[in-house]
C-alpha cells in the first residue's frame, strides 16, 4: 500500500514519458517490420484483453451486462460511432434492467 | 500548408470533447464505486488523459498493487501512444518548436492525435486549440461522474458500467471485421485473458500483469507470423 500520490506520480510519468520521449527523440520513421507490427497489434489486444470477460461483470447483473455487450457488438460491426455505440449499450442495459425489476 | 489556427483547433476539438464527457462521466462514477475519492478522481484524468490506461489503473491502486504493476502495466497499455507520437511527429509544422513538443505530448490522446493526422501539417497553435476542449471535457465529466455516483440512482449507476466497455469495442469492431490478422490476434488475446481469468492458478496473477501478459503474447505472435505492410500507416483517413 502506498499513498495515493505516489501511484499517481508513477502513472502519470510513464504515460507522459510513453507520449513525450518518442515525439521529441524520433525524427526519422520506425523501420522494423516486427516493431512496427508489434506495435500495431498492441491497442487491440489490449483493449480486448481488458474487456472481455471483464464486460460481463461490468454491470448489476451478468443477464443484462450480456445483453448490452451484444448491443455494442451489433452497432460497433456496423460502424456506429464511439458515442452511439457506449451510449446504446449503456441504454440496453438500463431497460434489461428496469425490466428485470418490473417482473 | 500549415495548418495553425487556433479557432480551428477549438472547433476540431469539439466533437472529441462531447465524447469524453460521456466516457469520463462513466470513469468517474467506476473510479469512486472502487473506492477513489472525487479529488483523487479528477486529479488522474487532469494528468493522465487515458480511458483504457485510467481504467486499467483503477483496480490496481485500490488493491494496494506493487508498483512495478501499474508502471509495466501502464506502458504496455499505453504503447500504442509511442507509435501515434512517432507518427505525428512527422506531421509537426514549422511553428512547432522542440520546446512545444514538450507540452503537445501531454495531450497526444487516440482521438487528437488521430484529427491532428488527418491534417497535412500540424501547427502549434492548432494543437493548442485542439487539446483544449477535449482536455476540460474529460476533466469536467470525471468530476461529474465521480459527484454524481451517489446522487444517481444504483440502475443508472449500473447502466453506465458499461459505457466504457462499450467504447473499446466501437473501436476494435471495424479492425476485426475488415483484417483477419488483427481478428485472430483479437481472439487469441480474449481466449487468454479467459483462462487468466477463470483458471484457479491463473487467476491469482494481478489484473495489471494479466493484462500485459496477454496482450504481449498475442500482439507478439502475430506480429512475428502476420507481420503488417510497409509503412506502419495504419489509420484511416479521419
């Protein structure tokens, strides 16, 4: 356990550093094929990473948190923009959840 | 030509702003569910500026983790800021000097960087103005979500939940569907997040670590079998 602060110090230093050391030390262009790819790979696998499962404990209940992912797959393979997509899903699950009270 | 006006920046800006207000709505109220206070809440957005890399950090903090997990787990989170910086430091204008390099990187998030691309040249002026809104947006709606959490009643609470998640599909979905490399890395990092997830000797690992783990190994695997085409431009004309 540490204070607060701390934690925070270190993680807003190496996000900054992440941004800030390439931007002012690289002029020329990456040119390592496995680098390259690799990093382009990265923010997907990530982002899958910390959604699934994690998603379907995001909510009161697995039923409804189901329910809205599917939502945000549907709008997301359609193209639905970032806002439209989160915003939907989050309605789903409003209503999956109104629902389950009512009854 | 340089694009450098501040008034477009602003205008640019806008739309990005609108989204975080509601993402950050949503952190905010997940920041405090976890135990945060509205200060400590507000303060790492204002410094982070980072959907994933704040959520990711969350839990970690809160389950008092070892240091060097939020650190690894927060550079592998936030890598892909690495390329973008690269990338755009190509595009920089004249009007940049290295002095403002300095500045403009604090703010080098997914959605500025990639309308700063989609101009030809990017002036400091420009930038500014486009960081600003965007920067108040995410700062503002954490505050909101993290005072609101216990105004609102726990359905909406729960609805909201969601919204995050929501947004890392909107934005893994089009890749998926259009590249079938980037679909398998996509599945094999979700068979593996899985079993860290479920399998009882796994899922003692922290979430930070798990997370590095699995997202290296897929993005490595393809990365070595599926390597991608030349010039490592792999965003879309915004």
């Amino acid at each position: 356990m540490y204070n607060y602060f701390v934690y925070l110090a270190l993680m807003a230093g190496v996000t900054y550093l992440i941004r800030m050391l390439p931007l002012v030390l690289v002029k020329e262009k990456i040119k390592n094929k496995f680098i390259l790819s690799f990093l382009y790979y990265i923010p997907y696998s990530v982002l899958s990473v910390m959604t699934f499962p994690a998603v379907f404990y995001s909510t009161g209940n697995v039923v409804s948190a189901s329910v809205g992912t599917v939502v945000a797959l549907i709008l997301a393979f359609f193209n639905k923009s970032l806002v439209t997509v989160a915003g939907l899903s989050a309605l789903s699950v409003f209503v999956v959840e109104l629902l389950t009270k009512i009854m | 030509m340089e694009q450098n006006s501040f008034f477009k920046g602003i205008k640019d800006g806008l739309p990005i702003c609108f989204g975080y207000l509601s993402i950050s709505f949503a952190f905010g109220i997940f920041a405090i569910g976890n135990g945060l206070t509205l200060i400590q809440a507000v303060l790492m957005s204002m410094t982070n500026l980072t959907s994933a890399g704040q959520l990711a950090a969350v839990p970690i903090i809160c389950s008092g983790g070892a240091l060097a997990e939020l650190a690894v787990s927060q550079i592998v989170i936030n890598l892909r800021y690495a390329l973008m910086s690269v990338s755009l430091s190509q595009k920089l204008g004249k009007s940049v000097k290295m002095r403002d390099r300095f500045w403009m990187a604090y703010a080098n998030t997914d959605e500025i960087f990639a309308v700063a691309s989609s101009q030809e040249s990017v002036g400091k002026k420009y930038f500014f103005g486009l960081m600003l809104t965007p920067f108040l947006g995410w700062t503002l709606g954490t505050l909101l979500g993290a005072g609101a959490g216990n105004v609102l009643p726990e359905i909406v609470v729960s609805s909201l939940g969601i919204a995050i998640y929501g947004m890392f599909i909107a934005i893994v979905m089009p890749k998926v569907k259009r590249e079938r490399p980037t679909a398998l890395c996509v599945g094999l990092a979700i068979v593996l997040s899985v079993m860290f997830y479920y399998i009882p000797c796994l899922k003692t690992i922290p979430s930070g670590f798990t997370i590095i783990i699995c997202a290296v190994v897929s993005s490595a695997t393809f990365a070595y079998f599926a390597p991608i085409n030349v010039c490592g431009e792999d965003e879309e004309n915004v």
